[in-house]
C-alpha cells in the first residue's frame, strides 16, 4: 500500500477549495485502485449504520476497492480528525476489510488505533484555500559554516591611490 501514499504525496495544487481538494485526493485512490485492476466503488455502503433518526440507513465510504484473491479495502477521505470516521473504519475492520483513513490538511495529523492505517497529506492554508507544492524543503548544513576570515582593510590614503 505504500504505493497509495506515493501517489498521494505526488500530488500537487494551488488555490483549491476544502471539497476540491477532498474530491481531488478520492479521485487519486480511485484511479489508484482502478490501475490495480480492482472493482473500484465510490460511496459504498458502510457495516456502519448511521445515528438515529436516520439508523435505518447505512453510513458510506469514500472508496471501497474490491481485490480477487484478499480483503476489500476501505478508505475515507476527511480534512479533520472524526471519532465517527475511527468508528466506521473499526467497525469495518471487524468485517475483514483493510481500513484505510487519508487526512488532510495543514499543522499536525493525528494516528488512529490499530488496525487503521493513516495516509497523511500536508497542505498549506491561504485565505480559505488549500495548496500543495512539490517543492520540498532545503537540506540543512550538518554543521554551522565556518565564520569568514576578516580581512584587514587599508584607511583611506594610506594605499597610495588617493582619494
């Protein structure tokens, strides 16, 4: 799975909203999956049921990717960190399924319990706008530079030149 978050962290934008950047990133894990070869399912209905007064109804994930020959994964998308969505992605661990959580966002991105796995995609804010650089950051000396040897300078009039 390590390839997921390869292509996760290749990605790269300027400017986007909260749900362009969140249909940007399910985009990304469903042509992921899709070039696997796998069944790829977009909102696919979760174990999870959701609260009353709609607990008729089941909760949906992002993606759900089906695989011949081993366990479904799951993945949901979120820009925060939500105790429902640890809840739904345990509940679909108990099920079998590979739980996956891509977080989003600027500043510090929070693990999840075991089994979950946690993708994380770092962003920066701007005016309400999320962007995303390829640039990385500069390497740093190992150690401090050496001071720069001082040079004595001659005073005015005494190089011969004048002033």
């Amino acid at each position: 799975m390590d390839d997921l978050a390869d292509r996760l962290a290749a990605l790269t934008f300027r400017g986007l909203t909260q749900d362009q950047v969140t249909a940007l990133v399910i985009d990304t894990v469903a042509a992921w999956g899709e070039a696997q070869g796998w069944r790829v399912y977009r909102r696919a209905p979760s174990v999870m049921r959701l609260p009353p007064p709609m607990d008729r109804r089941h909760s949906v994930l992002d993606v759900a990717l089906a695989r011949p020959g081993a366990p479904p994964i799951v993945v949901e998308v979120d820009h925060t960190d939500r105790r429902r969505t640890v809840e739904k992605l345990l509940a679909e661990a108990e099920e079998g399924r590979i739980p996956f959580w891509v977080r989003w966002g600027p500043g510090r991105i929070a693990e999840a319990p075991p089994p979950i796995h946690v993708i994380a995609v770092h962003v920066t804010r701007h005016q309400g706008r999320y962007s995303r650089s390829a640039l990385s950051a500069p390497e740093h000396s190992p150690r401090p530079p050496r001071p720069a040897e001082a040079a004595e300078l001659p005073l005015t009039g005494e190089s011969g030149g004048g002033a």
